[in-house]
C-alpha cells in the first residue's frame, strides 16, 4: 500500500513564471515514460503533446477521440486512453489525452481520474504544490 504521506513537488520556471510543474510516470507499450506536468485545475483532462506518444511508438490516434475546449474557446481533437500513471509512489489508471493541436509548450495534468485520487493543494506563497494521497 502506498504511503499516504504528501508528495511535494517545487515549482519549476516555464515562461520565464514559477509554475505547479510535476515529475510523473506514464506506462505506454509495457514501459515506463518519464512526463513533466503543469498542474491545470481548470482542466478536464490530462492532456499530452504527441511527441510523448511518438517517442514511445505509441498509437495515440486509436484512442476515443473528442473535441476538448480550450483558454481561447477553441475546440481541439484529442484522443483519450486508460493509462497507468504514477506520481509519487501512486500508480493508478487514468484518462489520458493525446493532442497535435494543445497549443502550449508543456503537458497538462487535469482533475479526470486524478483529483479525485489525491487532496491537491497549490502553496503559492511556497512555491510547492502537494498531493495528499486521499484513503
């Protein structure tokens, strides 16, 4: 069983601004893939850039695909897949997204299957975000 300890993870500078960034594990094709996240609370979904997927020869493009709404209002294809994901000492199962149109330089990390996994709490004034594995 996992430690229910808090994972802290420092903030990282992306753009030049100190950002909720976090090292996490994603399984693709029987093997584990390092990912840096930005922590998106106002996310849906843990969406990744393709480059993740192409790097690990994976068929992201076999997924179920949907349209997800972006900052500007615009919709994007991304496909979803149930994917083992581990951050901290936590390994679970999660909707992970695939998109060629994200639109940002970084990975996001979403609520679906993962906020409802841990207490997810930004210290700003620290510069750290937690997560509290939740029992």
């Amino acid at each position: 069983m996992a430690s229910l300890r808090p994972i802290v993870f420092p903030y990282k500078i992306v753009g030049g601004r100190w950002s909720p960034m976090i090292s996490a594990g994603l399984r693709l094709q029987e093997e584990w893939w390092p990912v840096e996240l930005y922590v998106d609370s106002g996310a849906t979904y843990t969406i990744l850039r393709t480059r993740v997927a192409e790097d690990a020869d994976f068929d992201y493009q076999q997924g179920r695909k949907v349209h997800a709404q972006v900052g500007d209002g615009a919709l994007i294809p991304v496909f979803l897949h149930d994917l083992p994901l581990q951050i901290g000492p936590v390994r679970f199962k999660a909707t992970i997204g695939f998109s060629a149109k994200l639109g940002v330089s970084f990975n996001l990390l979403g609520r679906l299957g993962v906020f409802d996994r841990f207490k997810v709490c930004f210290r700003e004034k620290r510069k750290v975000v937690t997560f509290q594995p939740e029992s």
